[in-house]
C-alpha cells in the first residue's frame, strides 16, 4: 500500500520522476561500466527494468511528460554531427566517404530483402523493411564516442556517414512508398511524385537550418560572453526543432545543417559546440533512459514464431548488410583498415528515425495491409539494436586504437 502511494506521488510528480530518471540511469551507467560496457546500455537497461515492460515504477503517462528532453538532446546531437562536417573534413574525405555511405546502406537493403523473401515474407512487408533497414540513430554512437573520448580519422568518418546516412533512408523509403507491387504500371509516375516530395523535405531542413545557422553566427558575434552564446545556440537548437515541427520537416536534419553552417562561417564557431557538448551528458541519461523505458519488451511474446523468425532475420540481414557494405565501400575507396574492417559495426544503433518511418505507411499506401507487421519487426529490432549497438561501437572505437580512455 505505501509503495503504492510512492508511485503514485513519484508519477504525479515530473521533478520527482525526472530526478528518480537521473538517479537510477547514474548508477545503472556505473553498473555497467564494471563490466567494461558503455553507459549508454546501462541507461537502457535502467529504463527497461523501471519501465512499463517490468517493474513499471514509471507509467506511460508521466513518461510522456518528459518527451520534450529526447527532443533537446536529439537536436543538440544533431547539432554536433553537422558541426563535425566541415567542408574542408567533407573534400578531405571526398567520393570515399559518399560510396561508403551509399553501399552500408544498399548492402543492408539487398540483404534484407533478399532473406525476408527467401523466408517467405510478402513483399509487401520486405520492401518497406528493407528500406528502414537503412536507417541509423545517431545518438547512441555519439554518446559513446563522446564517453570514450576517440578522436581521430576513423571518428570523423563515421560521424560523416551517420550524419549522411538518414537522408539517404528517408529519400529511400519516400521512393519505396510509391510502388504498388501489384501495380507496378503505375510506379514510374507516383516515384516521380514521392521522390520529389522527400527532396522538398530535405531542401526545406537545408533552407531552416542554413537560415538559423547564419542568424546564430551573427548573433554570436554580438555576445560578449561565452555564456551568452550557449543561451543562443540553445535557443535556436529549439527553434530548429519547432520549425521542423511545423513545418512536418525532420528536426534531425534541420539541426544538423544549422550545425554544419555554423561551423564552416567560421571555425572559432567551434568553441561554441565544445561547451554546448558540456551540457549533454545529463540529456544523454534522459535520453537513453527514457528510451529504455519505451521500449515495450511485451511485443516479443505477443507476436508468433514467424513473426520472431523474421526480425532475427532482419536484424541479422541489416548488421551484416551494413557491415558489409562499408567494409566494400573502404575497400572500393582506398580507406585505411580500421575504417574498412570496424566502421559498419558502429552504424548498428537504430530508433526513432526507423519508427518514423513506418508511420508514414498510411491507409492510401498499398503497404497498409502489412502495416502490423512492418511496425512490430521494426520495434523488436530497435528493442534489440539498441541495447547491442552501444557495445558494438565500442569495440569499434577501440578496434581502431581511437577511445582516448583505456579500460585495460
């Protein structure tokens, strides 16, 4: 009866619930961090055990109140992504980085929907998965290789691919909507119309985020203090998120062109992102932690054995597709070993830009009927590649001699 009571104050309560969050994902990052895993997994874990899925210490409810925090520290991510893209770093790289880019995310496309077929999977349902399966979320792989502190070629490359990576799925998928595998007479038209409409989506995150990056860099030289330049780069990071909000354009993308103009006017621009980055690992906790908590571990007993056997597939279909493609995309380009051997196993993570996807599969879609399907797969994947990916990028950062913090 009193803990009953303790729950229902601590859900009444957001400051309290916030504070409990920071709590438990502190000392879950610790936990973790004795067995030489990221705190990024302990933080998942801390929400998934506390959260709805098990011992349901926080409901969905309150959790919703805090949704606004994923939505800070997703923009601010975004910011330091487009920050690490100067253009100097993009022609240093050059048509490298662009095929490794490219071939991650066809190897885990091809591979993904040759197998769900070959395993029986309407296609349907294997095409808009293959799609997804492109898709990569940013913020576990930064938030690891901001906590291990790697620097170096292989850093900067990967930072370039992921930041290059979600364009290209939501190009992708905004293509794979328009063919009607029943129909396909009709494609050559509606891909023309759907492809044109994800490139509006772009240009109009590109037109927000160079608009906010100029207004920020004029601003900034007004500041007289440091200070006051984290006030308005925060602000306008908010402002980016809410322009995207309306509008119906992607708040990742925005922020991170605001991120990469702001780094190319001038390149003391990056001082500002350096103390920005001081205020994340705070939101790194209620991101991870929150998202461990929404991740509803209830699905996986919900749905059938086929449907099981079919997101082992696509989960394993997608590491080794991207895994694949980036070590042919180093080979094909001449990069050095560790960007060949190591780089695809940090693109693993994926979550919120993957569930987006699949909400765009409306009742006009010839998909529709396999909407379940696609969404369940696409969520026990995410429950999955987010608890491995953070580990797998670390492996990758150290495979590479690049993690600054040995844990020898």
């Amino acid at each position: 009866m009193i803990f009953e009571e303790l729950l229902r104050i601590l859900n009444q309560d957001i400051f309290l619930l916030a504070s409990v969050l920071l709590i438990f994902g502190f000392f879950f990052g610790r936990l973790v961090n004795l067995i030489h895993l990221p705190r990024v997994t302990g933080y998942i874990i801390a929400g998934i055990i506390f959260g709805p899925s098990l011992f349901q210490l926080f409901n969905e409810n309150s959790l919703a109140q805090l949704d606004f925090i994923p939505q800070l520290a997703l923009g601010i991510i975004a910011l330091v992504i487009g920050a690490g893209l100067s253009f100097s770093l993009i022609k240093r790289l050059g048509w490298g980085l662009v095929l490794i880019t490219l071939l991650q995310a066809i190897g885990a496309f091809i591979l993904v929907l040759s197998l769900l077929y070959l395993f029986k999977m309407p296609l349907e349902a294997a095409i808009p998965l293959a799609a997804i399966a492109t898709a990569t979320a940013p913020a576990a792989t930064v938030a690891i290789i901001k906590e291990y502190r790697a620097r170096g070629p292989f850093t900067e490359t990967v930072l370039a691919v992921v930041a290059l990576d979600d364009a290209i799925a939501i190009v992708l998928f905004g293509l794979i909507l328009t063919i009607d595998v029943k129909n396909l007479a009709t494609f050559s038209e509606a891909a023309v119309s759907s492809l044109s409409a994800s490139l509006v989506e772009i240009l109009v995150a590109l037109a927000i985020g160079v608009i906010l990056g100029l207004a920020t860099h004029l601003l900034v030289k007004v500041a007289k203090e440091m200070t006051d330049d984290l006030i308005i780069v925060l602000a306008v990071v908010l402002l980016g998120i809410g322009l995207a909000s309306i509008s119906q354009t992607s708040a990742l993308l925005t922020n991170m062109f605001l991120g990469l103009t702001l780094i190319n006017l001038s390149s003391k621009n990056n001082d500002i992102v350096i103390n920005l980055e001081k205020l994340t690992p705070p939101l790194y906790c209620f991101f991870f932690v929150l998202a461990g908590a929404h991740l509803n571990l209830g699905i996986f007993t919900s749905v059938g054995f086929a449907m099981l056997g079919w997101a082992a597939i696509f989960v394993a279909a997608r590491i080794f597709g991207k895994v694949g493609g980036a070590y042919l995309g180093g080979t094909f380009s001449g990069a050095s070993d560790p960007i060949r051997k190591y780089l695809g196993l940090t693109l693993i993570p994926q979550a919120g830009v993957a569930i987006g996807l699949t909400l765009l599969i409306t009742r006009s879609s010839s998909y529709y009927d396999f909407r379940a399907i696609i969404l369940n797969i696409t969520l026990m994947a995410v429950a999955f590649n987010e608890i491995l990916g953070p580990v797998c990028t670390k492996i990758a950062l150290f495979k590479a001699k690049e993690a600054a913090i040995d844990e020898s």
